[in-house]
C-alpha cells in the first residue's frame, strides 16, 4: 500500500510537471518581449494568457451578483438545515456512553487551536452572508460593520488554519476504508450501532478539510484581491465570482459539521472541552483508531 501511494504520489508529480512546461511552451510566446516591462504588463499580460478577456465576465457578474448568489445562498442555508432536521427527527442522535471508559483524543493545543478557528471561522460565515444578504439588511453601518468584522476574522483564521493543516494533515490523507465510509455515510443512516469504517477523522471530516484548506487558501486570496489591493475591476469582477462560488461549497460543509458536532452525536462537543471521547464511540465511528487506555 505504501509502495502504491509512492507511485500515485510520483506520477501526479510527474503529470503536474508535464502540464506546466506544456503551458509555460504556450505562454512563452505571448509574453516574450516583457521582461524589459514593467511588472504590471507582465501581470496583465499572464493573466490575458491564462484566462482570455476578463472584460467578457462582465455581464456575467452582474447577473450571478443581482439576481442569482444571493439566491444560491438562500436555497443551501435553508435546504441543508431542512435535510439535517428531517434526519434528525427519523433517525436522531447517536448516544454513546459518557459514564465508561474515555480515551484521549485531542491535546490541549489542538483544542485551544481549534476553538479560535472556530470562533473565527463562524464570523466568517455570519459575516459573510450577512454581506450576501446587505440590501435585504438594508446597508449601511451594519454591513460596512459587517465587512471589516470578515477582514479581521480571516487575518486571524490564517494562523489556527495553517496550525491544524500542520497537525492533522498526516491523519487527514485519504485511504481505502473511506471510500467504505462513503457508501454508508458514516452510518449515519441507521440507528444501529455497527462500527464503521473510519480512523482518528472520517472521510466527512477529511473532505472538509481538504476544502477548507485548499478552498480557504482561493477564498484568502481572492478576498485580498476583492478589497482592492490594486486590482482591475475586471480582476475584482472574476475573482468575486470564484469568492461568491467557494463560499457556497464551505458554507455547505459548514453546516454539515456544526450538524455533526452539535446534533447528530449526543455530547459530542465534550471531547473539544476535555480532550476525550467515550470509548464505545470510538470503537463505532473511528473503528480503524489505534489507541491505548
């Protein structure tokens, strides 16, 4: 298995490599003659290459922002609540026995780290969709408020973010039992009690993580360019759409996880308090978890 992911690992390597000299052969062409420029007309001149006329987005983007984001928005805070509920009303909660054994899940930096990005997180969210949501709002003070609230809590996500990429991202690489994991769905959609196929994280949590930090770092870096940090406004424009695009798929996994963590397994917020979890919910859900008592 380890000799496979070696091989897969090597092979993208050598994929990723033979699409960039493909590209930058394809580019060499159309920005020869710049490096006497100026770094501005060399910035314009890639992006021309990568992307075509951004001034053709812009109809686009006036319709995607009037009529149909904050639309698109609406329809995932209200139709992924509505799904969770009606599973929580067939299916309910998962009980796990707090009385019994614990095992030692999370150190105290992974809490203490977690919980601002958390907080920081969440105001994102709020923030964000309160933005979605401004004219409905009716402006003003209270979204301007709102903005600047989304700038600071995304400076300070950036260092619990890069923190639990560092520490989790071992644990977070995919493996074969997730695949198994996927056509259950956890389990989630039965009452009964089987172990499944999961080790420290489950394949949900992986697929949040890996778009929460490859998306996080598009939506970082479009969200500097949106605040017009010398951008075009046909850059804004493009880069506004893939911030608005993102923000659905987080927004949706979001709610997933406050869902999971809050709702769908009884006390399971106790183990970002204490660190642990009760045993007998560790041999169900993270069957594949090594531990020791």
């Amino acid at each position: 298995m380890q000799r496979f992911s070696h091989c897969l690992f090597l092979l993208t390597v050598f994929l990723v490599a033979g699409l960039a000299s493909v590209a930058s052969a394809q580019e060499g062409q159309a920005l020869a003659g710049l490096s006497a420029g100026s770094s501005a007309d060399y910035y314009d001149t890639l992006i021309g290459v990568i992307t075509g006329n951004w001034q053709e987005y812009g109809q686009l983007f006036t319709t995607l922002q009037g009529q149909w984001f904050w639309k698109a928005f609406l329809v995932i805070v209200t139709a992924v609540p509505a799904v969770f509920l009606l599973h929580y009303l067939i299916v309910g909660a998962k009980h796990f026995d707090h009385d019994g054994p614990q095992i030692y899940f999370f150190s105290l930096f992974a809490r203490i780290v977690h919980l601002v990005a958390a907080v920081s997180f969440s105001l994102l969210v709020v923030t964000g969709l309160m933005i979605i949501f401004g004219t409905f709002l009716g402006g003003g003070m209270l979204i301007r408020t709102a903005r600047y609230i989304h700038l600071i809590s995304a400076m300070i996500f950036v260092l619990p973010g890069l923190l639990m990429f560092i520490m989790w991202l071992k644990e977070m690489l995919p493996q074969w039992h997730d695949i198994a994991w996927m056509f259950i769905l956890g389990g989630y959609l039965s009452k009964e009690k089987k172990p499944v196929p999961a080790a420290k994280f489950n394949a949900g949590q992986k697929m949040y993580f890996w778009f929460a930090t490859f998306g996080g770092g598009v939506m970082a870096y479009t969200g500097y360019i949106i605040w017009g940090m010398g951008a075009s406004l046909d850059t804004v424009r493009i880069f506004a759409i893939i911030h608005n695009v993102l923000g659905m798929g987080i927004l949706a996994f979001y709610l997933t996880h406050v869902y999971m963590s809050v709702f769908a397994i009884a006390g399971s917020l106790e183990s970002m308090k204490t660190g642990y979890k009760p045993k007998e919910e560790v041999d169900i859900l993270h069957s594949r978890y090594k531990y020791e008592l």
